[in-house]
C-alpha cells in the first residue's frame, strides 16, 4: 500500500497548495493600470491610508502577501498568530493561543481592537481573516477572565458541537467577535478577505464573524450549552454572564440589517471546494477517476468513516477511482486517547475495511493539524486493524477511548505535514479499485 499512500499524500498536498493563503491574496490585492491599489476589484481611494488586520492560522503568509504589493501604502498593522515562524518582515506581530485561548489571546483581541479604535474615518480597514481566529482573538467579555473562556472553548470541543453552535457561544464572551470589531473602527470602508474554514463558507462563522452581522442572541449561547449538556461543565462566571446578556443587561451583537455594518464587503478567497477541485485535478494525473461525494462532510466522525468505507467496499471498481469528501466532522469525547477528527475518522473507517484489498484512505486536516497532536491526519487501509493487533493495540478499544492517534502511532498510519500556512478544513481522500 506504500505507493498508494504516495499518491493520495501526493493528492492532498496539491490541494492543500491550491489554497495557499499567499497566492489568494496576491490576486485578490492587485495594482491597476493607474497605479492604485485594488482590493478585490475595488480601487482605494486617493489620499486613503490602508490599516490591516491580519488574524489567524493564515495570518502571517496573507499578511506577507500583501506587503509584497502595497508596501509604503500600509500605514499601521497588527498580525495576530499562534506562532512566529512566518512572519512578516514589516507589520507587528502579536502570538496567540489556539484551539484554546490563553493570556496571550487576550492580549491580541485587546490590540486589534486598539489598531480599528485608532484608524480614522478616511482610513480603509483590510481585514485578513482565516481559522482560528475566534481563539486567536479571544478577549473576554464583561467580567469573564481569560479562564472563563479557555475552560469553555475545552468543553465546547470536547463536546462534538459543530462549529456553528460552538461560534455562537463564543461570539457573546469575547468582545472582538460576532461583528464588535467591526463597531469598534471609525473608517467608512472595512474590506475582509477570507479563507473559509466552515461548512457552507458563512461569513458570520469564519473566526466567529469579527466583522459580520451576527443572527445568533444570548439565549441561542444558552440553548447550546444546555442542548450538548455543558451548563453544568462551563464555568459559573460564563452562565451568569449569558443570563444577563440574555435579560438585556448586556448589549447584543449586531445584527443582520444593522446600519454600522454596511461599509463591510466580504470576499473569500479559498475555500474547502477550492481544495476539492484541485485533488479532482491532481487524482485525474494519477489516471483515477476522481468521484466527489461529499463537499458538505459533518456529523460525528466515527460514523463518517464507516459510511465512507462501506461505500468504497461496494464500488468493487476494476479501474482505479478516487473518493472525494471535504468538510468537518466532530468528536465527542468520552476517553482519555488522543486524537482528532481526521483521525478517529480514519480508525473508524480502518475497522470497516479490514481484510478489504485495494482500498485506501486518508482523512487530514488541510492546516497540518488534527486535533491536540502532531499528526495532521492518518492513513487507513484493509491491513490496518492487523497491523494494530500485531503490536498489540485492539482498534476497536482504541477508538472508544478516542486514541486514534495512540494506534496509528504504533501501527504507522499517521500522515505529519507540520503546518501548512491555511486551513480550509479537512479532506477524505478514498483511492478505490485496481491500480
């Protein structure tokens, strides 16, 4: 199976490269033939001052990007990552924590929110946003403390919500979220430019909305917490200060309609769909026909493994096809393994296919990371459940304690990248057929 693996390796790092952060905004952000600067078609206006917000995983190659092109027209920045290795050579860069926000995080939201305060009503606010942002940016709201919102983006995790929900809770405890960066700049033109890394490319999801109309209210926070069963696991401090942004005691986030938010245009520039459409292209090079069958993946991991199996055992295909599905299933957690989604799908999914002859498959996430691991996904095959069991470790009591990353470890499944430099969600990559 080695050179199977090759070559679904091979698929995902085509699509992973073509939604690379850094080419996207290098054509989004283009000089026209009269010199300006044009920000997704749109000129800057003579005599505008560019200010730019760069937040996220792909934060630092964006922010490379545009100084490439705009240089001397930046007039003051703030990059905000969760690490420094890529960073730019001109704007300040700030270090957050990501999935789960720490000091550092708040700190970052706090300056970002000082870098729109500061820009003037001529100024135009380029806003640079990519996942990861929520976490990125989290400043805590009201009287929360950076506590409060790292015990409650852990329980959110851990409880297999789907990021809609989980973004909704986060959008009323930090205060760059849920469109109140966008409040608080004075410019009268704020441009975003995206990288999606949500189901449906909604623009109020994509780094919980700093800048978008949010349709979500308190008591919607309520119902999640109390619907996945986390009142009781989420800080005290949280509850009480949902409750009273629920009675009115706290404002709400803008909504949708809401007049302030009219100088905001949106753009994304690479998407999940962005990465389906080049592995089709780089699976029809390797001669496989590449059949998409999902670009909406959700729902529990575990059971998207199986599904996606059993299918790939009935194509019982002589010509070698390849299985596309791209999106973000969800976890919950109940043991004390470790892992993440791309890879308890891949165990799930190595259950389904054992003792199966010319099936492979890889689930990674399109950033280099799955989960707290160094793993950015894994590899699943017909020999893999033997593999495990000839080094001792049982696949099916791996995958119900959530140690996708404990068998694929020992059994020689895990796919490491180290991080891309964008996140547009995960892949499934499914090589079926006689090669």
């Amino acid at each position: 199976m080695s050179a199977v693996r090759a070559r679904l390796e091979a698929i995902f790092r085509s699509a992973v490269e073509a939604a690379d952060p850094a080419a996207a905004v290098s054509r989004a952000v283009v000089r026209g033939p009269d010199g300006r600067l044009r920000i997704a078609g749109e000129p800057l206006p003579r005599g505008s001052r560019l200010v730019v917000l760069a937040a996220g995983k792909a934060a630092p190659r964006m922010a490379r990007a545009l100084e490439e092109v705009a240089g001397d027209e930046i007039a003051a920045g703030l990059v905000v990552a969760r690490d420094a290795a890529t960073a730019p050579p001109r704007l300040p860069m700030c270090l957050g924590a990501h999935p789960v926000p720490d000091a550092r995080s708040a700190a970052a939201g706090r300056e970002a929110l000082r870098l729109c305060e500061r820009a003037a009503q001529e100024d135009v606010l380029l806003v640079l946003l990519s996942g990861g942002a929520s976490s990125l940016l989290a400043t805590p709201a009201g009287a929360l403390g950076v506590e409060d919102l790292a015990h409650t983006h852990e329980a959110l995790l851990a409880s297999g919500a789907p990021i809609d929900e989980v973004n909704a809770v986060r959008k009323h405890v930090s205060l760059a979220a849920g469109g109140r960066l966008a409040l608080r700049a004075r410019c009268r033109r704020i441009e975003v430019l995206a990288i999606s890394d949500v189901p449906g490319d909604r623009l109020d999801v994509i780094g919980s909305g700093p800048c978008c109309a949010d349709p979500t209210r308190y008591a919607d926070s309520l119902d999640v917490l109390a619907r996945r069963d986390l009142r009781e696991r989420v800080p005290a401090a949280v509850i009480r200060h949902l409750e009273a942004g629920a009675r009115g005691e706290h404002a709400e986030t803008p909504k949708p309609g809401d007049a302030a938010l009219a100088r905001v245009r949106h753009t994304i520039l690479a998407s999940n769909r962005t990465a389906l459409e080049a592995a089709a292209r780089a699976a029809r090079r390797t001669g496989a026909r590449p059949v998409l069958v999902t670009p909406r993946l959700a729902g529990e991991a575990s059971r998207a493994g199986r599904r996606l199996a059993v299918l790939a055992r009935a194509l019982r295909a002589d010509s070698p096809q390849c299985l596309l599905a791209g999106g973000e299933t969800t976890v919950r957690v109940r043991g004390e393994g470790r892992g993440g989604r791309s890879q308890e799908l891949a165990l799930a999914a190595a259950i389904e296919l054992a003792g199966a002859r010319d099936i492979a498959l890889l689930a990674a996430g399109t950033d280099g990371s799955d989960g707290p691991t160094d793993a950015a996904g894994a590899f699943a095959d017909g020999g893999s459940v033997a593999r495990g069991a000839a080094r001792g470790i049982d696949a099916r009591a791996a995958l119900a304690r959530n140690d996708a990353y404990g068998f694929f470890d020992a059994e020689g499944g895990l796919l490491r990248t180290g991080p891309t430099g964008t996140n547009v969600m995960d892949l499934v990559l499914v090589a079926a057929g006689r090669v």
